[in-house]
C-alpha cells in the first residue's frame, strides 16, 4: 500500500510541471508542422544547394530536408522540444533523494515500512511514465498537424519536348499551377515512431544520471547543476566533433551520437518502416545497426539506475537540517 501511496504523491508533485511540459510540446508539434508547411521544397533545394560545403557540419544529408518526412522530422531536433525533455528529466531525477533530503522528508518515508529500493522505484515509474507520455504526445502533436494541415505544390505549365535539342518548351501563355494537397497525402505519421523511440531514449538517459547524482548528493541545487554541466559539456563535444576532423574522436565520447531521430526517418525514406528497428543490417555511414543507437541509451541508463540503487542502499544519510 506504501507504495501506490508514494506513486500518487509522486505523480501530483510532478503534476504542474508535466502539464505544462505536455501542452508546450503537443502544442509546438503541432505548430512546427503548420509552419513547415509553408517551405516550398522546391525553392528549399536551391538554398540547400548554396549551402552544400556546410554540410559536413550537419548530423543529417541536406537532401533528407527536401521531403515531407525531413521537414516533419524537424520537430525532434529543435531546442523547444529536447529543452522541455530535459528539463522534465532532470527535475525528476534530482528529487529522487537529494531533493527528498533537501526538503528533510526523507528521514520521515523511510520511517515508514518501506525500503529504500521501492522508494526509488516508485520514483523511477513515475518518471520514466511521464517521460514516455510526454514523447507520445509529441508524436501526437505531429500527427495531429499532418492531418489537419496541406501543403502547396507547384504543378509545371504543359510544355513541347524537342527531342533534336533535348529541350522542354512550355507552351505560350501558360503558367504553373499551385495545388492544395492534404499533408497526410504526402507523409504518414507512422514514419516518426523510432524517432520518437529514439526520443524517449534520449530523455532516459538524462533521467537515469540524474537519478545517479541524486543518490550520491545531498542538495538537489548542486544535482541539477553537476547534470546540466555534464549534459552541456556533451553538447560541446558533439558540436567540436562535427566541425573539426581532429575532434572528430569526441563524437565517440558523448551519447549525442546516438541520437538520431532524422537519421532514422531518413532511413525509412530509403527503405520501409523496419528499417530504423533492424539489429542485423547497418546502413552506410552507421558504425552499428540502427537500433543498436537507443538501445545503447537504454542500457547505459539502466546501468545508472542500478548503480543508484546499490549507492543509495550503502550510503548514510545525514540529519535533516
């Protein structure tokens, strides 16, 4: 009984804060895919094209921006969206114990007939449950924006093809005609679920370090700010090992290279919609199979998890103030 009673006092701390995390990402899904649908992809190749030496920096193909899915698939890199999964993240892994001795209610749980390890469980269910509706709703928004949103395509004037000069002539007067056509003619939402995967793996990851800091910590402050100054140091090795060949060794050392949710979309354009969740087939330009790069996420971050758990089994805990 201990422990749905922790779980509900769990879910209704955290209710505020993953309410409003739910409504800015379903709702920012739902707006980035309006916006894109206002891209001519046409006019995008061009752009993309000027800009073809800067694509050696890009963790994706530019040419994986020129379609639907790409254009789509955006939402899963933008900073709105890994800003709110991380934040989610790191609140609820911080609080796990730090946060818990900081506001001196841990003394009083333990107390009761209930061991360390479900305390953290109760923790751990909440959090990773919350985690994984909050992709889902992201992937919802997306899904949602691609049924209620069309997209403009140019159809060329009729046009004379010379087949002497190997010329298309268009005929005198005409002109090109833009037509209005349904967004879930042009990609379906099933294509973003490994991204989404991918997603969920990502904030996993995040959540389980903190979870490991917490347990060795005693103010939740100073959690928060070793994660958030380990999760930026990751940011900035990633960035150096696109720019930099020389530093291209420390795209080995951050879990960013796992990261793909465009990269699998990508994929899916190429092949089918196995093709991101194959552990036998690995694509060029992929050190490993697809799916391996969440997978390996996952594990690291069920390796922290148990870590926390013996740390936190072991350690004494001091009086609250």
């Amino acid at each position: 009984m201990i422990d749905r009673i922790l779980i509900k006092k769990y879910a209704y701390q955290s209710s505020l804060l993953f309410a409003a995390c739910a409504v800015v990402l379903f709702g920012f899904a739902w707006v980035r895919v309006w916006v894109g649908t206002f891209f001519n992809l046409s006019e995008y190749a061009v752009i993309l094209d000027q800009l073809e030496e800067f694509e050696q920096y890009s963790p994706i193909e530019f040419s994986a921006l020129l379609t639907y899915a790409g254009q789509v698939g955006m939402v899963f890199e933008e900073p709105i969206v890994i800003a709110c999964i991380v934040i989610w993240c790191v609140a609820r892994g911080s609080d796990v114990v730090s946060g818990e001795l900081g506001r001196g209610t841990l003394e009083m749980i333990l107390s009761q007939p209930v061991s360390r390890e479900r305390l953290m469980a109760s923790h751990a269910l909440v959090s990773v449950l919350g985690l994984a509706l909050l992709c889902l709703l992201v992937w919802a928004g997306i899904a949602l924006g691609i049924q209620t949103n069309v997209v403009d395509e140019e159809i060329p004037p009729p046009s004379i093809e010379l087949p002497i000069l190997n010329w298309q002539v268009s005929l005198p007067g005409s002109e090109p005609v833009v037509e209005q056509v349904p967004l879930r003619d042009r990609v379906d939402a099933t294509v973003f679920a490994a991204a989404t995967f991918h997603l969920f793996a990502f904030g996993f990851f995040i959540l389980a370090l903190a979870t490991l800091i917490s347990s060795m910590d005693r103010y939740r402050w100073r959690t928060v700010g070793v994660v958030v100054g380990i999760y930026v140091t990751q940011v900035v090795m990633y960035a150096l090992g696109l720019v930099s060949e020389t530093l291209s060794w420390m795209l080995g050392f951050t879990f960013l290279s796992c990261y793909k949710p465009q990269n699998m979309t990508a994929l899916i354009d190429k092949g089918s919609l196995s093709a991101p969740w194959s552990l036998t087939n690995t694509p060029t330009d992929f050190a490993f199979p697809p799916l391996a790069y969440p997978l390996i996420l996952l594990v690291i971050g069920s390796a922290f998890y148990v870590a926390a758990i013996i740390i936190f089994r072991r350690r004494d805990l001091p009086a609250p103030l």
